[in-house]
C-alpha cells in the first residue's frame, strides 16, 4: 500500500483533545488522517474503511466512572464485532493516554486469549496525583509488536506524560503470571527509566504514576495492538521536546515519531 | 411589604409598585427582592417607571440589579472621581483606554468592546485574550470556583469566535502555614484554598484539553481573608470569521448545559464584601462546573464559525441570560423577544427571574440568521449538546421576556444601559513607613538558600504539574525548563501549523510594592510582564490590566487605585504596549481587612520565529554573563526585606523611557542570535535568578558583585537581592561579546559573570567570595518547600 493512499482514522469521543495534534503527526506522514466522532461511526459503521485506527489521548465522557470506562463499554456495544475484525486483520490499533485506558477497558490490551470480556489490567490513579510531565522509557520488544519496529530495542525515548489515572496493575494475585506471559509473549514494549537508562524501579517521578514493574506501554500478543500512556504525538517536533533550546539549532524531530513513523511503515508493507 | 404584589399566574411572579417610594420603601424592596441596587439607583429606578407610567416586576428589577452591578458596569472605572488633584471622569477612559487611543496600533482589532481583546496575528489569523477574576466563589467553594472562573473565560474566548489554545493563572493565597486559631469565623484556611483551587483549575483546563503554559502562586497575609484567583485565556481565529452582524428576526438560540439554581446572583455577591454569613447566603452563587460539555461546545462553535453561520454569540455569565441577551441586542441597536418556559432547565418550578439571571455554567448564546439556523442545529446535536431557539432579535430598543406567553418583562434598553453614574471621591496618603536598618549578614549564601525557599520564590512545580501544559502541541516554551524544571519568564506557543511564528504570554505582580505605594505596584507589574515577555523574545506587546481591590467606596482604596491607574497609562504609553482587555474585581474585604491592592497585568507579545525562542537555563560553558539594566538601593517590598522581617519604604521605581530603549535593544540582540539564555530578576533579585540560571542549565556561574551597575555605596546583601525594576541577565557566547555590546550600546548594562563547568554558584564581593554553594543545595532549597522532583 502506498503512503497517500492510507487512511487513518482518530476517533474521538465528548472529551476526547488531543486528536488533533495526532492528526497532525500523521499528516506529516504523508498519511490521509481523519478525525471522526465516535457517534458517527456508531451510525455509519465504516470502522473497515480504515487502515489504521487511533484512540487518541484525552478525558471521554469526563472520564466518569474510571478512565476511558464509558466510551469502552459503548465502543462494545456498538461496533464491537467491528473492532474485533479490525483487530483480527492485523490492522494496527494505536491506544495512547485515553485511548490505552480504554484498549485496556475493552479487553484488547493484555487480551492474552483474545479480547477479553472484563478488564485484565487497570491503569489506576497515579501515586503522585495527577501529573504533566517528560519521562524516559526504555523499548523493550524484540520485534513483535508492530507499532514500534522503527525504534531500536533497548532504545531509550524521551515523551511526556499527562494524566492522573496510568498506573498499570495486574490483579494482585495474577500479577507474576500476567507477567512472565507479557515477556513470554513480547508483549511489554516500553518501560520507563532513569536518566541513565536503568529500570525506574518504582522510583518517582521517573515512574511518574507508580506504575507496576514499570510498565509505560504493551502490545497484544499478535503485536498489532499498541496501547502506552505516554503521548508521542506530543513529542513528534523537535521544538516540543524540553531541551531543544540548548542545542545550537533545534533538531527536527523528536522520539515520537518513531512510533508514528512505524504504524505508517508497517501499514505500507503489509497491506 | 405592600408595595410587591403577587401577580394572577400560575407561576411566581409579582409586580412592585414604585411610585411615590421613599427611600426607606426603596430600601425595602431591594431587600425583599435581595437586590444589590443603592438607594440612588433605586430612586433612578423609580424615577424611570414613574416617566413610563407602570409598575416594575420581579424580572425587570432584577435585570437592572444584575446590569447595574460593579461586576457587570464596572461602576467605579466608568464613574466620576474626585481627587485632590482634581476630577476625573472615568478611569478606564482616561486612564486604561486612552493608551490605545493614542498609540493608534494599526494591529488591535477589537479593544475593549468583545468578551476578550484581540490582535493581529499574522495579517490572517488574530489572537484573542481575556484575563478573569473569580475570587469571590473561590472563597467560598475553591474547587468549583476556580473551575468555573476558568470556564467562564474560555467562554469569553469561544464568544469572539476563537479557538481557546491556551489558560493562564495567577492564584493568591495566605500563608499556608497560617495560625487556625487566628482565622476569623467564615474565613478558610489557605492551605484548603490552595488544594482546592488548584485542583479546580488542573480539572477544568485538563478535561477540557486546553494546555495550562503560565501563571503565579503568591503568598501574603493580606491574601488569607480573600483569596484571589485570575484565570485568563488565549484563543485563535481567523479574522475573515469574526462576524458580528446580528439582524432583526435572527434567532436567539442558546446553546449548552441547561439552566438551574446555581449562580443565581453571582454577581451581587462578587459585588459585595465577604462577611462571616457568606457562606450560607451565598452559597447557591457559586456555580457548578462540566468541562466535557464545554469541550462539546467548544467543537461546535469552531463548525459555526468555520461555516460562518452566527451572526453573532456571546458567552453566557454574569448576571446570566439577562446580560446576555440585552447585551447583545443593545450592540446592535436592537431589541429581543424571548420565552423563557423554552429555556431547558435542570429542574421544573424555576421562577422566570430565576430563569432570566441564573448563571449556570456551559451556555454559550448565539445569534442565527433563519437560513442558517437548521444547519446550526444539526451541528450541536452531533456534538451532543443541547440548543434551543429560545426568541429573535427584533426591531427597536426593548427587550420583551415572556414566560407561558404571558409578558413578564419589558425592559428599556436604553435605560437599562444608562445607570446613574457613582460619583466618588478620594484620599490616598502615603503611608507612614521607614527604611529598616540592620547589619549585613555575615553569610549570603545561607540567605540566598532561604530565599530560594521562601514561598513567593520557590519552585511552583507542585503547581504546575497538576496542569497539563503540552496538550495541543504547540507549547515551544514551556513553564517549567528543561528537565530541571527551571522557572522560564514567558511561555512561547506555536498556534498555526504552517507557520513558525509565535506568540508569548508572560505576566506581572507585585502585591507587596502595593502596600507601600499602588503606583509603583503598578509600575513595576507592567514592567515585569513585559520583560518577561521580552526575556523569551516577545515583541510587539499587547496588556492586560486586572485589579483586585478593596471596597472602592472607602477613600483610602479609591485613592490607591487612581495612583494605580495613573502609571498604568505613564507605563504602557512610554513602553508603546497598548492595553486591549481587562476587568476589575473590587469589594475584596473580609473580616481580615481588604485584600492587597493587587493589579496582575498579562503580557501578549509576537515571536516572528519560534524557533529562535530564549530559554533562561544556561547553556554553555565560557559563555560571558550580562546584567541589563541598572541595580538601586530600593528593597521596600522585596522579599529580601520580608525574610529579615521587614516591608520597608523604598519601592522599586522605573524609568520607563530608559528600559524601554534597553528592552528594544534587547530584542535586536536576540533576533541577531546573539543570546544564549536571559532571565528577569525580580523577587530575590539577581541572587535568585543566577541561581535559577545556573541549577537549570546544570553549569556553574561566577558572578562579581563589583561589576554590577549599580548605585553608589550599596552594600553585597543589597546588591544581591534589590529587586529594581528592568534587568535581566543575559548569557552571550564569547564570540558574540562584541556584537552583543554594540547592540546594547546606550543602555545601562554590564559583563558580571562567567559561565563555568563546575557545578557551584560563586559570587564576589568586596570582601572577596559571599557565596559559594554547589547547584544542588541551591536547587533542593527552591524546590523542597512545595515540593517539586529534582
């Protein structure tokens, strides 16, 4: 498939916000982004129109009940054998902030049987409160998941975080199982870290949400799935990272357009 | 009370007999109905009705209270004053407005006639910018008061037709460590206030996804009784989409979350002192705040908008659909027709007044012309939000509110919109207040770690990081620097994709230079917004001014404002920074006294290319270090004075002529690239903002003392930490040092420091080395007392 010719679509809910900057970063790309309501794919159900489909960062419905909950459940319920096909053609789905909230909600993200029908993770309310602020992960596939294979293993990429509610659980007494099936499986994609590369550890605020083993971002385990709560939209200019002024001339871009960069590649080659 | 009679419908509404009141009736029936209006105005009231020959209802005179109130007429700015030096008509006239009157900039396109100001941008996009108060409800109910103060002034952006991109705030509290036993009934504590409104403000602006890049957090003894909390934002559009042309037979079609009893009254009470009975009087005042149905609204008005359907919209606030409509209708010289049993309401059994003045949040109103108006509505009801044709605008100057067909308001526009001007008068002195004599310390560095800890300097990361600041993409500078978090003086936004021009948004307050004189308070506010702004490379500069005063009815408060208004046109007419919005929020008394006579100004300025932004962290090793702008024996108000237990009486004065000139050299020193890092010195003075410089950058500084230009005989301790007005230091590289000096030539300035590797601030003085601490003492002191991550 060939780059102009590919569409995304970014789907956005009552308080979805930051669709368009993701749009954006697409369009960079070389790639057709359309921001579209969610209600009006209810309505048309043109879901398998796309090839690429996006759940953008933000607060859907206020984010009531738990994050991203409200638009999950309804997302299920209107197109959910949309979404499962979608899935199920290896079409990539990008969750980020809000939209790894609610691929969480949705069963999709850890989805180790596929999709499941109740939640197998959480991503719960920070330990720190809510915070807005640039962290480091560490990239962790070896080459499953899809939607990073542009970014080198073990590379360490600077993005921001903003949210009060990322911080990844397992089921307490499922949780060393769920895990070892995530590195079995090369499911977990990012992790965050410390200036100097080493694992967070818990540590805040370079895990800035508390979140369990350190856990940024996974995939599911055909790697087409990606879900992280940092926002590489928001780190796709060089002029949006935080220290661009202290180099001579500012570099172009920043580490999240590897991400964009690698659902777009990965896109072009499958299909 | 006889004179209010119970009208024959099945709904509350009653009829008032004025005719031949006195003013003991007229009292009377404000109270009854618990209007806001004085005796004066009641008598203009009665006069009125007694020309027209009727009686008044319910809803009329409560249009006339709410229309009529400070908060909606800005009474005081608009009215007469009489000062020793004789009388002055209108202090926005003559004081605010006259600067852009003057100047004549041919880039402000709309100055204090919209909800927001607006400029030009790039000849095809202009930027809109409103600053609010909301210190009142905040008071009472922090959280949903400053949550709401942030969504009423996006509103006000959304109401020139621009796309919000941004929110500023600027919160004052009391000492948060104030003594419980010593807060009067009714007062709440500072520390409650402050985690209230922060969260307020971090919940409003991140749900409804607009980025947080700039502000303050002041502390004062003089804020614990009335807290202050301004909440400003910035928005863009394109010019060819603001449409202001409502017609006769457009429809009145309101739009949002429905109506209820909250806010009923809002404004008499933010016109009002807080006393120990507010909370339970005021309470249903404060109103409730939704920001996804803002954020709904948000994306429907930029459909509106791009389709250029309105004829004309406005935000609904203060005094509610009242002032809305007869606002609106008043500016185009027309009249309304409006029904308000089809207003959607969150409850059955409202009272039509009730109806008319609530100021529920998340309605927008807007003006459709009845071709366009099926396809506005289609366009709320795919973002999912409520709109309801409610009346039309007509022909001639009343406005008609009927409720179940019946007319239960007729409302003169005319004379709704000519209250009887308050005429008042004042008395400033200056107060009695020495200059405090003590030693010099013996250790500078321990005072400069206290005051990097002292609550007005020290890092507001705690803050900050509740606000999500990059959302949108476009934040270039951001609040914080780097990933040591510095304090940047400005932030820089990109708002248009295809180009690399920016604006930069900085701001200014100083409160303690108030308590000793409001004019230099003013001055100095001015001034720092606009260095701050020029610190990052921001041109071209447009103010805002927002007082937070005392009860302007006492003569003393008056008296201060006058002086404050005064430099506000000395200031910005010799800086050439026009002001172009701006709103006044007085009767801040409590029983702790009046607030601290605050004037926050905003700056708004162009960057004609983001990419050569400035950041205040130091970059390179080597590099010289330059201090703009000269240093004088004037503490009075510092937070030097205040850490040794003083306030003083030498207020920072300003030569604007002077650091104008230096500004603008300033600035051609940057587009020259010339500048590696510049940083404003204000509280803490140069001590401070080396520092900041240096832990931020992560370089070591060394600094001489007897290099600064200064006044002659100052002492290290004073030179360190004056606060005057107009320095900045600045970082050049060492092949620039020539270019830069040239650049600078004619402006006090001079090379005082170095740029080091090692990770120390080191300061010389006359007696040889006064400071000499490693980074991250001086870092862990600023960022410790609120609690910030190194």
């Amino acid at each position: 498939m060939r780059r102009h010719e590919i569409r995304a679509l970014l789907m956005r809910a009552p308080g979805t916000n930051c669709d368009a900057e993701t749009a954006r970063a697409f369009r960079d790309l070389g790639v057709r982004a359309e921001v579209v309501h969610t209600q009006r794919v209810f309505r048309e159900r043109n879901l398998l129109d796309y090839d690429i489909l996006v759940f953008p960062g933000g607060f859907s419905y206020g984010d009531y009940v738990r994050s991203a909950a409200i638009w999950a459940k309804e997302c299920e319920y209107r197109i959910g054998p949309d979404l499962e096909r979608f899935v199920d053609e290896g079409r990539p789905v990008l969750g980020i902030c809000n939209g790894f909230q609610l691929l969480v909600e949705a069963g999709f993200l850890p989805g180790f049987e596929g999709r499941s029908r109740y939640p197998e993770a959480a991503l719960a309310n920070n330990t720190t409160g809510y915070q807005c602020r640039w962290v480091r992960v560490r990239h962790l596939s070896r080459g499953n998941c899809a939607l990073t294979r542009e970014v080198p293993r073990d590379a360490v990429l600077a993005m921001p975080i903003a949210h009060g509610e990322g911080r990844f659980l397992f089921p307490r007494d499922r949780q060393d199982e769920y895990l070892r099936r995530l590195y079995e499986n090369d499911q977990l994609v990012f992790r965050y870290v410390k200036p100097d590369g080493s694992f967070a550890d818990g540590e805040a605020f370079h895990n800035p949400n508390g979140a369990w083993h350190d856990i940024a971002g996974i995939c599911n385990p055909a790697g087409n799935v990606l879900g992280l709560m940092p926002h590489p939209e928001r780190a796709y200019f060089g002029w949006l990272t935080p220290d661009w002024t202290r180099r001579e001339k500012p570099p172009e871009y920043g580490d999240g357009r590897l991400i964009f960069e690698s659902v777009v590649r990965y896109v072009e080659r499958r299909f | 009370m006889s004179r209010i009679a119970r009208s024959p419908h099945p709904f509350e509404h009653f009829t008032i007999r004025l005719e031949g009141a006195g003013d003991d009736e007229l009292r009377e029936v404000a109270a009854a109905l618990g209007l806001g209006l004085s005796v004066e105005e009641m008598r203009a009231i009665r006069d009125h009705y007694a020309a027209v020959g009727r009686d008044a209802s319910d809803v009329e005179l409560q249009t006339y209270d709410q229309t009529w109130s400070e908060h909606c007429f800005h009474k005081t700015f608009k009215g007469v004053i009489e000062t020793p030096e004789g009388v002055i008509d209108g202090l926005l006239r003559t004081y605010i407005r006259r600067v852009v009157e003057e100047l004549g900039p041919d880039w402000c396109f709309s100055v204090f006639e919209d909800n927001a100001g607006i400029v030009d941008l790039d000849g095809e996009h202009a930027v809109a910018i409103k600053v609010e108060t909301h210190n009142h409800p905040s008071a009472i109910e922090p959280f949903g008061g400053a949550a709401t103060g942030l969504g009423g002034v996006i509103r006000d952006v959304l109401g020139v037709w621009a796309d919000p991109i941004a929110c500023m705030d600027v919160l004052c509290f009391g000492p948060l460590d104030f003594d419980y036993g010593r807060l009067p009934e009714g007062v709440k504590h500072p520390a409650y206030l402050f985690r209230g409104v922060v969260d307020g403000i971090g919940s409003y602006g991140n749900s409804i996804g607009i980025p947080t890049v700039n502000g303050a957090t002041v502390f004062d003894e003089d804020y614990t009784g009335n807290v202050v909390v301004y909440a400003g934002c910035v928005g863009v559009l394109r010019k060819d989409r603001y449409v202001r042309e409502v017609k006769p037979g457009d429809y009145i079609v309101l739009a949002g979350g429905r109506t209820g009893l909250d806010g009923i009254h809002g404004v008499t009470f933010a016109s009002a002192e807080l006393t120990e009975e507010s909370e339970e009087v005021s309470r249903p005042a404060v109103q409730i705040a939704s920001p996804i149905e803002e954020e709904k609204i948000k994306r429907a008005v930029k459909r509106i908008s791009a389709g250029r359907l309105g004829s004309g919209i406005t935000d609904i606030g203060g005094g509610g659909l009242s002032c809305g409509v007869c606002e609106t209708a008043d500016r185009y010289g027309l009249g309304a027709e409006v029904h308000l049993d089809r207003v959607p309401l969150k409850y059955p059994d409202m009272a039509p007044w009730e109806i008319w003045v609530s100021e529920s949040q998340e309605r927008m109103l807007l003006a459709v012309p009845p071709e366009n108006l099926d396809r506005v509505l289609q366009i709320f009801e795919d973002e999912q939000v409520e709109a309801t044709v409610i009346g039309r605008y007509t022909e001639g100057g009343d406005a008609r509110v009927y409720y179940d067909g019946v007319l239960v308001a007729r409302l003169d526009l005319g004379a709704l919109f000519s209250p009887p001007r308050v005429r008042r008068a004042t008395a400033w002195r200056p107060p009695e207040r020495g200059e405090p004599e003590f030693p010099e310390p013996s250790d500078l560095g321990e005072v400069l770690r206290r005051l990097l800890a002292a609550p007005n300097v020290a890092s507001k990361e705690r803050v900050v990081r509740r606000y999500d600041h990059e959302v949108k993409g476009q934040t270039v500078v951001k609040p914080l620097q780097g990933w040591n978090a510095g304090p940047n003086d400005a932030a820089v936004l990109k708002p248009l994709e295809d180009s690399w021009r920016g604006i930069s948004i900085s701001c200014g307050v100083n409160p303690r230079y108030g308590k000793i004189d409001p004019y230099w308070m003013a001055a100095s506010a001015i001034d720092e917004a606009v260095r701050n702004n020029v610190a990052v490379g921001g041109r071209r500069i447009a103010l805002l001014d927002n007082f937070t005063w005392g009860n302007p009815e006492y003569e003393d408060r008056l008296g201060g404002l006058v002086r404050a208004c005064r430099a506000c046109y000395d200031v910005a007419r010799a800086y050439g920074t026009p002001f172009i919005s701006g709103k006044d929020s007085l009767y801040n008394e409590s029983p702790l006294g009046p607030v601290a006579p605050t004037l926050l100004v905003t700056a708004l300025g162009i960057v004609p290319d983001v990419r050569r932004a400035v950041t205040m962290d130091l970059k390179g090793e080597g590099n010289a270090v330059y201090l703009v702008g000269a240093t004088r024996w004037e503490l009075g108000g510092s937070e030097y004075y205040r850490l040794m237990g003083h306030l003083g009486a030498s207020v920072p004065r300003l030569d604007p002529a002077e650091t104008a000139a230096s500004y603008r050299r300033l600035t051609s020193a940057i587009d020259a690239g010339l500048v590696r890092a510049c940083h404003d010195l204000s509280e803490g003075g140069l001590g401070v903002a080396a520092a900041e410089m240096a832990f931020t950058g992560g370089l070591g500084l060394e600094l001489s003392l007897s290099s600064v230009p200064a006044e002659g005989g100052m002492r290290g301790d004073l030179l360190l930490f004056s606060e005057s007005n107009g320095r900045l230091l600045v970082e050049v590289p060492r092949r620039h040092r020539s270019s830069f000096e040239e650049a600078m030539e004619g402006s006090v300035y001079a090379r005082v420091g170095t740029v080091t590797d090692e990770p120390r601030l080191r300061v010389s003085g006359r007696r040889g080395v006064v400071v000499d601490l490693p980074l991250d003492e001086l870092m862990a002191a600023w960022k410790t007392p609120l609690g910030g991550s190194a």
